[in-house]
C-alpha cells in the first residue's frame, strides 16, 4: 500500500445483511489505531446498505464472499477500479463476536494488508 506511517487505512467490510460478519470485522478493526474501518451490506434489508459514499471513502473493501463481489462491482464498477477488492471467504455461519469467526478476521486480514499485528 501507498500509504504514510502517519495516515490511516479507510478499510470497508461488506457482508450481505450488516447484522454479523461485517459489524463483527469494523469492531475488531476498529480499535487498530493504523485504520478507519466501516461496515455495510448488499442487500436491500441491510441495517446500513453500502453506498457510493462508504465506497469513495475506503482505501480497501473487504468482502466475506464472491457473492458480495460481484454484486458491488455490477452496482458499482467504476468507484472500484482503482481500488484493492479482497474476498475474504467467510461464510454466514457466525454470529456477531463469535470468537472464531474474530480469529478469522484478525490476523488472516493483517497479513493480508501487511498490517501484521
């Protein structure tokens, strides 16, 4: 990544409904001082439905499964060109906090941002 020490990585965390994996990633990322991190779903019936803004302001958005990918860029194609579009292969079996699924979203997405904690 492009990014000085001293500025933060805007990480946005989707899932389907907003209810367990995504909230569950913007609380376990939100306490790294090294990141911004967000959440939002892709469907209709999401406590908050991903926008054109989330989109614009993310650095990086990180996605549980291929599904959410494909629906962001049929949706929105052209905000994510130049952006870093990760599918994290998480399925919808957990609940929010659950803690394998906290282990899930820790250190794998460190590593993978070369953010290793």
């Amino acid at each position: 990544m492009s990014h000085l020490p001293s500025e933060r990585l805007n990480l946005l965390f989707v899932c389907s409904r907003n209810q367990w994996r995504s909230p569950t990633a913007e609380q376990v990322w939100r306490r790294d001082p090294r990141v911004n991190a967000r959440s939002a779903g892709t469907s209709s019936g999401a406590r908050h439905l991903v926008s054109e803004t989330d989109l614009a302001w993310a650095d990086v958005v990180l996605v549980m499964e291929d599904k959410h990918k494909s629906r962001l860029l049929s949706e929105h194609r052209a905000l994510l060109q130049h952006k870093p579009l990760y599918v994290l292969d998480i399925p919808d079996d957990y609940r929010y906090m659950d803690p394998e699924l906290v282990a899930l979203l820790g250190a794998p997405v460190a590593a993978l941002l070369g953010l290793d904690q």
